[in-house]
C-alpha cells in the first residue's frame, strides 16, 4: 500500500510558536492532526488542521466552540482508557502515513510525555516512523537501525537509552564514543551524551527498542 501523507500531530504540552510555525512553512503536503489543548496552538499559529480529536477537557472554550462542533471532529470521553493522543495516532494509522511528528509532546506533565513517547514504539510497531519535538530535543525508538548525520542533526549531543528491558547487540559506529554488540539495559546511562565525530553516525540494535534523542542545551 502506498504511503504518502506526511501527519504533524499538535498535542497539549508545551509548543512553541516559532517552531510549529517553521515546522508547517518547511514541509510540505502535511496532514494536520489537532488533538485537544494542541488546538489553542494550532489556532495561534494560523494553520488549519484537517482532523480534529479529542474530550475538549483542557481547551478553552472559544477553541471548543469552534473546532469541536466542526464538521469531521472526533469527540471522545472523558472518561477513558486511553489519552486523547492515543486516540489520536490510532486514527491517523488508518490514513496509512509515511511519518508523524509529534509537537506539544513534552512540558511539564512528565506522566503525558513519557506516554507519548511511548506512542513512538506504538507506530514503529505499526510500521510507521513517528518522532517527539520540541525547542531542544528530537525523540525517536528503533528497533533496528538508523543514521545520524551531521548537516541534519538536530543538536549537538546523542543519547541512546534503552526503552524495553534489555537492547542487544548496539553497535554505534562515527561518534566520540564507538560501541560494538554492546548489551543495554534500561538502568544503564552509559549511551548519554555522545557526540558525532564523523559526518555521518550509525546506530544499529539486534533486538528490544532504543531510545534516539538529539539534543541541545
């Protein structure tokens, strides 16, 4: 089945308007997913969501005037097994997407952003590649391998942290600190701050899921 819709997810943590903005303006064709508070920015940042989901529990009540009795607008309970987010990537799998990016995924409610992080392995396990970012961080999980180059990246520090039990079989090849078919648990920090050395960095895992972040100060 082909693939062909690239999905910008705005969720109601912490957004900047600058970046969301850029974000839109720099790629194009994206499918807009406003989920929820994420609304408030959407509506700030002057761009127009194509879905609309959500209980409406935390937006304002102008933004609920006006999305969630839009035509298409998803309107969950409140009471519920899962988060809106959730909901939310559950219904843009359907669409059959080629990525998804996630802004307003972190902030100050930790429990939400290790939720949404968790969403990551949900759409690699749904075949999707899906990533978290904010102003300082690019989030993503692999289960196999992935390249990191300098022109690219997205901050200066790579941290690699397992998110199953146990990764086996990490290689990390190009940055400052090389690792060969190394075995990771997930109380083990030894893979953050590492930095690229060559132009371009390898990571590559045999079995569980991996944490990638690209970071910045």
């Amino acid at each position: 089945m082909n693939r062909n819709k690239n999905v910008l997810l705005v969720t109601g943590g912490s957004v900047d308007m600058k970046l969301l903005r850029d974000y839109y303006d720099s790629n194009n064709d994206l499918y807009v997913v406003g989920v929820d508070k994420g609304l408030e920015s959407l509506d700030k940042a002057l761009i127009m969501p194509d879905l609309v989901i959500g209980d409406f529990d935390s937006a304002c009540d102008s933004i609920r005037t006006i999305y969630a009795s839009s035509a298409g607008a998803i309107v969950l309970n409140t009471e519920k097994d899962y988060s809106d987010t959730h909901a939310a990537i559950v219904e843009v799998l359907k669409l059959n997407p080629e990525h998804i990016t996630i802004i307003g995924g972190t902030g100050t409610r930790i429990d939400h952003m290790l939720g949404t992080i968790g969403l990551l392995k949900f759409c690699l396990k749904n075949g999707v590649k899906a990533e978290v970012i904010d102003n300082n961080n690019r989030i993503r999980i692999i289960d196999k391998e992935i390249t990191i180059t300098k022109k690219s990246q997205y901050g200066k520090y790579v941290s690699c942290v397992a998110f199953s039990d146990i990764v086996e079989g990490l290689t990390i090849k190009g940055f400052k600190y090389d690792v060969f078919d190394m075995t990771l648990t997930n109380d083990d920090t030894i893979g953050v701050s590492n930095e690229l050395r060559e132009e371009e960095g390898l990571i590559s895992i045999k079995k569980g899921y991996l944490l990638v972040f690209e970071t910045k100060d």
